[in-house]
C-alpha cells in the first residue's frame, strides 16, 4: 500500500509540474538531461522551424517582435542603455520603427547578427541562421559597426568594446544574447558553436558550450521584451526559443549555475530523491534500495569509479550484495529516465 500510495503522489506531483509548461512542449521528453534534452529540444525546433523569414522582410518582423507596449511607433534596439536624455542618439534604446536602413548620420537601426555572419562555419549568410527572427535583432547603426564581428567576453555596464578586441553586450542584454546563442546552438548545430563566438571556458559536458554563456543566462533571467518577442516570433517562424521560455533547460543539459526554473522542474528532482530508501549505511552483508513510481536501474562504483554491480528495470526492492566487497567507501548511482543520484555509501 506504501508503494501505491508513493506513486500516486508522484504521478500527481509529474502532472501539477508539466501543467505550467506551454502546449508547444507536450510532444517532447522533458525527464531527459544532458545531450539527450539537447537533442530532443533540437529536434523540435527544428521541426517545428515552418516559416523562414526572408532577410528583407526582418523590418515587418521587427514591428511586432520588438514594438514598445506604451509607444507602437518605437521598437527596442539591442546594445542600447539610453534614450535621448544625454543628446546622444546611438546609445538610445528605443527608435522610431521608420528609421531603419544604414544611415549613422540619421540615427537609424539596422540588422544585428547577434552570432556575426563570419564567424559561422560556415558564414551565415543572409538565409537560415543569417535571417533567424530567433537571432537577428534590430540595433542602432553605430553601435553595430562599433561591434563588428568581435568575439563576446565577460564585463559590466553599458554595451561596448572590452579587453581590446571583444564585445559586451551589456548588463540589460546579456541574458538575451546567451539565450540567443543557445537556441542558435541547437537550431543550426555545429554552424553555429558557442566557442567560435565567445570567449571563456569549455563546460565538461560539452567543449563547444562556453561557460560565459551559461553564466549570462543565469545572472538575467528573460524580460518582457524577450517573452513578447518569443511569442511574436513563435506565431512567424513556428518554432519557440526554449531558453526564454525556461533558461533552466540551459543547466538541465550543461549544467553551471543554476537559472531560472520557470517550470518549477527541480522540485520534481529533489522530492524524488527525498523519497529514496538506502539501508542499511553503513552496510555489512546486504543493501536495500527502493526507488518510488518507475523503473529504475543502479551501479554501486568504488572510489576509483569502477561499477561493481550494476541492474537495470527495476520495479520493486532491490538487494545489492556487498559481503565479499572490502570495508572501504563506495558510490551507488541510481538512475530513472527522469532523474539521478549519487549516494555514499560506507561497507564495514
């Protein structure tokens, strides 16, 4: 009865979470992790990617992805701080919606590729990942020459050049650019690499994935602007940018500090492991392991991470023999396709 009881809780506990998540993810296996979540939220972008925007018609794209609520005659330009109050019109962060084109003289905006065109593999072009609605984004004229195809890297402020040679987005944008990195890392794959566009250290799980990145979209969670600009774009393009729509899918797969869990997924881990039973520990002949609500399988490791003992589709209580193990420290991974969890365990 404990065991019915346990994983009615957990299937209630699955359906309150995956409530809050748009229906746009109803098809995808959000219990996977790492490079498995990578792939299957490609997958659906991709998929789900059934209107390519034209490079030419970005400026009507722009007029409803990035209109101000208060004002529909202006738009926001990404990199910009200011507006107007210091007489100085390429800083502004607003702009008139008809003053686009190339013009630094009459203060226009232009196309900004947030991943510069020369540092795809190959150059992005004017097409796919060169015209993504996701990924280009207006910007003031001035301030995107003054960025040209610089790398970015970590600073503090306003936009602008830092370390000689590398962009900062500034504090109001760099958890936008990180999130549009991401999404261009899944959408078009090795064209388009975290690594060839930023400066900072490889994460573990991933060598193209730059810890700056992961960084930014933990430190700004996603604004209005960026939510209204996702749903806009969703409605042209088809396809969402999961990293707006919950930056923690970003920790999920290359794990570093933790972001914003919109979807409140984490709960679903740690209560999970709360209602784990490993006993006894320390242990001397036999360990008893009971997983609540799915299959399951299990690795006891030693210190040096050999698997020792190792079982798959599990259902009920296990029994792990350790009386012929050495009294030492042990490891014992349990796994669903959920979730996992390490614990330690003491054989004396």
């Amino acid at each position: 009865m404990k065991k019915i009881l346990m994983f009615v809780f957990f299937l209630g506990l699955v359906g309150s979470l995956t409530a809050q998540i748009p229906s746009y993810y109803n098809d995808v296996d959000l219990t996977l992790r790492g490079q498995d979540l990578k792939t299957e939220l490609a997958n659906k972008i991709i998929a789900t990617h059934s209107s390519q925007v034209d490079y030419s018609d970005l400026w009507e794209v722009y007029r409803q992805s990035d209109i101000s609520v208060t004002d529909s005659s202006k738009l926001y330009l990404i990199y910009g701080w200011e507006n107007g109050q210091d007489g100085d019109c390429h800083n502004d962060i607003l702009r008139d919606t008809i003053k686009h084109g190339g013009s630094v003289a009459r203060c226009e905006y232009n196309r900004e590729h947030v991943f510069p065109r020369s540092l795809g593999n190959p150059d992005l072009g004017s097409t796919g990942a060169g015209s993504d609605a996701h990924h280009v984004r207006p910007a003031d004229v001035q301030l995107n020459g003054n960025r040209g195809n610089k790398k970015f890297s970590a600073g503090s402020g306003h936009a602008g050049t830092v370390n000689g040679s590398f962009w900062y987005p500034g504090d109001e944008w760099k958890g936008d650019v990180a999130r549009i990195i991401l999404y261009l890392y899944l959408r078009y794959d090795t064209q388009c690499l975290p690594d060839s566009v930023g400066e900072g250290n490889p994460v573990a799980s991933d060598p193209h994935m730059v810890d700056l990145f992961l960084q930014w979209n933990a430190e700004d969670p996603p604004s209005e602007l960026e939510d209204r600009r996702n749903e806009a774009v969703y409605q042209i393009q088809g396809n969402r940018n999961p990293f707006i729509d919950n930056p923690y899918l970003a920790t999920l797969i290359w794990g570093g500090p933790q972001a914003q869990d919109r979807w409140n997924m984490s709960v679903l881990q740690n209560r999970w492991e709360n209602h784990i039973s490993v006993y006894p520990n320390p242990a001397h002949q036999e360990i008893y392991v009971e997983v609540p609500g799915e299959p399951y399988g299990l690795e006891l490791r030693n210190v040096s991470g050999q698997v020792l003992r190792r079982k798959i589709n599990l259902r009920s209580e296990t029994v792990i023999d350790v009386k012929s193990l050495p009294d030492d420290v042990y490891f014992l991974l349990i796994f669903t396709d959920r979730n996992q969890v390490l614990k330690k365990i003491i054989k004396h």
